[in-house]
C-alpha cells in the first residue's frame, strides 16, 4: 500500500465534511491543521437553526442567474472556511493550514481553482493562518501563502481605481 501525502489525506478530510453542505450551487469542506493536528472543520451552510436550501428546495442567487463571486448578500449559508474558523480558537490556528475542497451540487464534480471569497480572505487573514491548500481533483491541488493576501490587498486597488 502507497502511504497518501500529507495534503491530500486532509484534502480528502475537507471532502467527506463538504457532503454535510446544504448548498444547491456549490459546496466546501475546510479543515484547518496545525502540527499535524485536526484543529476545527466547517461547510457550507445555513446559519444554526435557520432553514437550509435544500430544505426549502430553492436557491435565490440560483433563481436570479447569479454569477460565481459575486452577490454573497443574497445566499442562506455561512462559508465552510469561516464555519472553520468561528469553531477554532485563534491561538490553535497560528501558523496552521486550512485545507478546503469543493464540489458542484449538481454535477459532482470539483470545483477547480477555487479560491476563498474576499470575506473568507480577510477572515484567514486575521485567523493567523499561515498557508491554504485548495483542492483541484482528486490528486492535485494549489497551495496559497496568507501572506500573499496580505501584500496583495485588492481593495487598496480598488480604492486607486476610484471605487
């Protein structure tokens, strides 16, 4: 037997945890690790105790056609990265990895080159973590240093462009 890398056994962790999502578009399974520890998880996801989407059978950003990135305001769920880190103490996160796959609701299929929302970035940002490694099929995957976001700071871009 072929011992499996360190990312992809948390990857595949992250990927059984996105099948308790509750999103009709997409859904994600986060894992943050720290020393080889399982430090908290977290998917998408209506807020506790509110109705979920797939127990209402509807979607408003589906309904209304809108696009991947955009108009978060309109969905139900809590994002299976800042589900991760509301149930994580900060001082357990420092330095650690938050490991995240995704997987479309109706296809089954990943989600490729997924990135955290800009919200989600801000949050990992400020959780401490150091590196997030994003699930691209079974066998591949990106890794992201959080310094990365913190020197490329898109909303001192927008501010230049005059937004």
């Amino acid at each position: 037997m072929i011992r499996k890398g360190r990312e992809n056994y948390y990857l595949d962790i992250a990927e059984t945890i996105l099948t308790r999502g509750t999103c009709l578009r997409r859904n994600f399974g986060a894992v943050i690790v720290n020393n080889d520890q399982i430090i908290s998880s977290g998917y998408t996801g209506a807020p506790r105790g509110r109705k979920n989407c797939i127990e209402s059978s509807s979607c408003l950003r589906e309904q209304l056609n809108v696009p991947k990135g955009e108009r978060y305001e309109l969905c139900r769920s809590v994002h299976a990265e800042a589900n991760a880190i509301i149930h994580a103490s900060r001082n357990d996160m420092m330095g650690g990895t938050l490991y995240l796959a995704g997987k479309n609701y109706k296809t089954l299929t990943y989600v490729r080159d997924a990135l955290p929302c800009d919200m989600c970035k801000r949050l990992i940002i400020n959780s401490g973590l150091a590196r997030v490694i994003v699930r691209n099929n079974s066998r591949d995957f990106a890794e992201i240093n959080v310094n990365f976001w913190v020197d490329l700071d898109e909303s001192l871009m927008l501010q230049k462009d005059g937004y």
